[in-house]
C-alpha cells in the first residue's frame, strides 16, 4: 500500500521533506514517524498510519509535498488501501496494450509516474545523463547546432549549463527554459547528495558573466512569508503611526522585580510587559482586536486576546502566539514566552501554537534596531513594532532631563481602523508604559 501525506491542519497545503527517518527495507510500526515535514512554519513529524516494511521511498530530502502525495510503499501492511492492487497490474498491464518503440526504451517506468509527478522534469535528465550526454556531444561533433532559441541560450549561460548536456523535452529535442531549470534542479541534488556537501552551503556554484554565484531552493518557511507579506502590502491599506514612550520609571520597575522572577527561573523582559500593555489598549479599542470578513460583510470582534510575538529564528520569521493573555499575570507570560520562543527557535513549536493571534508584537529592541515599520499579518487588523529604547534629554520642570525613550510604530488596517482610534490606542500603550502600576490600579 502507498502511504499519502495525510491532512495536518487548516491551511496546511503541504512542505518540504526536512528528513527521512526510515530506509527501504526497514521494518515500522503503527505511528512510527516516517519523515520530518517542515510546513508553512513548523516541523512535524508525519506518523505511518499501519505496521509495515518500507518497499520503496517515494520521495526524499528536500522535496515539496502536498496533501495526498504519496511518500512510502508499504508491503505486508495490517491494514490494505484499495490503491494497492489498482497500482500493482498497472506495471505489467503497459507493455502488453503498447509495445515500447526503440526511441522511448530510456523513457521511464509509468508504474513510477504518479509518485514521482512532480520531479518529472528533473527526472528526464538524472535517469539517462550518459545517452542524453553521448547522442548530444555526437551532434554537436557532427556540427548540428543545439536546438535552442536565443532566450534559452542567454539563461543557459548566466546559469553556466552548457546546452549539450541537456535533453530537450518538445518536438524534435528542442530545449526550453523549463528543460534549462530542470538541469540545474537536478544537478543541485546530486550536488547536495555528496558527502563534502557540494558547494559546502547546500546549494550549487555557477560562474556567470558577472561572477559566482550560488543558488538554493527557496524553502517553504521563506515561500510563505513572502506570499503572505506581498498579499498583506498589496491588499492592506496599512497607516502606521509612530510614538515614543517614556520607560524610565517602567525600567526602575523592571530592576526592581527581576531578582524575584529570576528566583523562580524566568526573566521579566520588556515584551512581557509589552503584552500586557498591548492587551489592556485593545479592550479599550476592540477595533484593533477584530478582522474583517470581507465575503459576508461583517467585522469579527474577538472576546478574547491572543497577542503573536514575532521571533527571529535562522529559518526566518515566525510568530507564535501567547493565548488568553488577559487571564495570565506577568509571571505565567514570561515564563511561557520563554519556552516558547526557545522551542520557535528550535523548530519544535506546535502548529496549534502558531493559529489564534488577534495582535501582533515585533519587538526589535534586542537586536538594536531602531523605528520602523511593521506589516501588518493577516487577517489580524493591527501590528505593534517596537525598536531600541534610547537615552534622550526631554524638557521638563524648566530643564532637560535623561530619560529612556522607547521608539513605538503601530501598523493599522484603515478598512476598518480609522486615524483618531489607531492615535488613540498607540497613545493608550504609551500611557500604560509610562505608569505602568496605574493599569493595576484601575486608572
């Protein structure tokens, strides 16, 4: 039986195959994980569904997978499927209905079709590179020019592929871009099949008119933030206002208190108190705590406050969600702030811990950046961006005082935010920041 990459959650379409963790031959249990799958922005391990010995891996490190494509052939499985003796005479059944010509013998096997959909292009010139390469450098020997247009030729040579190694897929061999791209997938894999890891940076190196250059697949953590912030800027009509709170007393407060949480084993940092500050404005502004349901014409208020925190991982961005932050004290938000940022970073959050985020904290401050403008992410209507508090002289009592200014951007939907409420919330978070202890007090 062929085991398919079942549903994982909502919105989950599929991912790139992170790691292999059984080879043909190998005996697995009932839930025994088969592969890693790194999803839009989580890695989770994908379960075999019955007990069974791996006949043939259908995919490998490295390749994108979608719901319902099939990763494994079990044999001797406890529970069978329907598609195991549909697929099984579909191998023999070819050859006696239509006889293989002499020209499609190096054609591949149809009963490896459907798993291998996918990599069909790549496929053509890994499987038969020695008859491709010979008949091709015969002809060119022969001073046949390589059936190539002139568009095709220029990304041969920016992508260093000489055309003669490279097997044309229309009429007659003639190569086309895709074929060019194909080559070079293709020799990227076997590059990053070798032991010294080929370019030594997983991708593989390319002299060009211009000078080296390397190329790597773009993995499905980066193809999702990039679709996701193009359709929020395209989309979005985003207004950002910008303010500076005062912290100087907040951070007296914070010093002061920080013994206490690190006796219990956790740091009281300024997101922390970020996410209480944030909370307390948007029930003051349910607007900005709310989405747009565009298809039925209604705005979604949310009773509860599920604030996202942005977190720099080597992967990339990824904002898992602190829930229910009104119902917690600063000591459960820092200490599962804590691990879940350290299990982000880690690649071991869980995808339920990535869904339900009604507001968005990207706090910058850590990595010394100054002001700038967040993105808004959808379909939340609002995003906190907070940059590097800095020592500043302010006026005050007929004098200029030090005082710590803390740089704060907030990024609003204007569908359904207007100007005077986003002034009103940023001024909001700035109040709570500068008397922190008056929150409590009710005032």
């Amino acid at each position: 039986m062929k085991v398919e990459l079942p549903f994982l959650a909502e919105g989950v379409e599929g991912g790139d195959v992170v790691q292999v963790l059984v080879a043909e031959g190998e005996r697995v249990t009932e839930g025994q994980s088969l592969i890693e799958l790194e999803t839009d922005k989580a890695t989770v391990p994908v379960p075999s569904p019955v007990a069974g010995t791996v006949a043939k891996l259908l995919i490998r490190q490295g390749d994108h997978l979608q719901v319902g494509q099939a990763i494994v052939e079990l044999d001797g499985a406890q529970e069978g499927q329907p598609a195991q003796p549909t697929s099984k005479p579909a191998a023999p059944a070819a050859p006696q209905t239509e006889p293989p010509p002499p020209q499609a013998q190096a054609a591949p096997d149809r009963g490896n079709e459907e798993p291998d959909a996918k990599q069909a292009p790549p496929r053509s010139v890994a499987e038969q590179p020695a008859a491709a390469t010979s008949a091709e450098r015969g002809s060119a020997s022969a001073g046949a020019a390589v059936p190539a247009s002139p568009s095709v030729r220029r990304l041969a040579r920016e992508l260093g592929v000489d055309l003669a190694r490279v097997q044309g897929s229309e009429s007659g061999g003639r190569i086309t871009a895709e074929d060019v791209k194909a080559y070079v997938r293709e020799r990227t894999r076997r590059t990053e099949a070798r032991p010294d890891g080929g370019a030594g940076q997983g991708g593989d190196r390319f002299t060009t008119l211009y000078g080296s250059e390397r190329r790597e697949a773009l993995p499905s953590l980066r193809r999702k933030i990039a679709a996701n912030m193009a359709q929020a800027w395209s989309t979005i009509p985003h207004v950002h206002q910008f303010q500076e709170a005062d912290i100087t007393d907040l951070l007296v407060l914070q010093e002061r208190y920080a013994p206490k949480f690190k006796e219990k084993g956790v740091r009281l940092t300024m997101t922390s108190l970020l996410l209480k500050a944030v909370t307390h404005a948007l029930k003051l502004y349910p607007q900005l705590n709310a989405t747009i349901d565009l298809t039925n014409g209604e705005v979604v208020y949310k009773d509860y406050y599920n604030i996202g925190v942005a977190v720099d991982t080597p992967a990339g961005l990824i904002v898992p969600v602190i829930h229910q932050v009104d119902r917690k004290d600063l000591f459960q938000i820092s200490v599962e702030l804590a691990d879940l940022a350290e299990r982000t970073r880690n690649r071991q959050v869980k995808l339920e811990e990535l869904r339900g985020a009604t507001f968005t904290v990207s706090n910058m401050g850590g990595i010394g950046a100054g002001p700038f403008m967040p993105i808004i992410n959808p379909p939340e209507v609002g995003i906190l961006g907070v940059g590097r508090g800095r020592m500043t002289p302010v006026y005050r009592d007929g004098g200029f005082v030090p005082r710590t200014m803390l740089p704060l951007c907030v990024a609003y939907d204007h569908r359904l935010v207007d100007g005077a409420v986003g002034a009103r919330f940023t001024n909001e978070i700035v109040k709570v920041l500068e008397d922190f202890q008056a929150m409590f007090l009710g005032l």
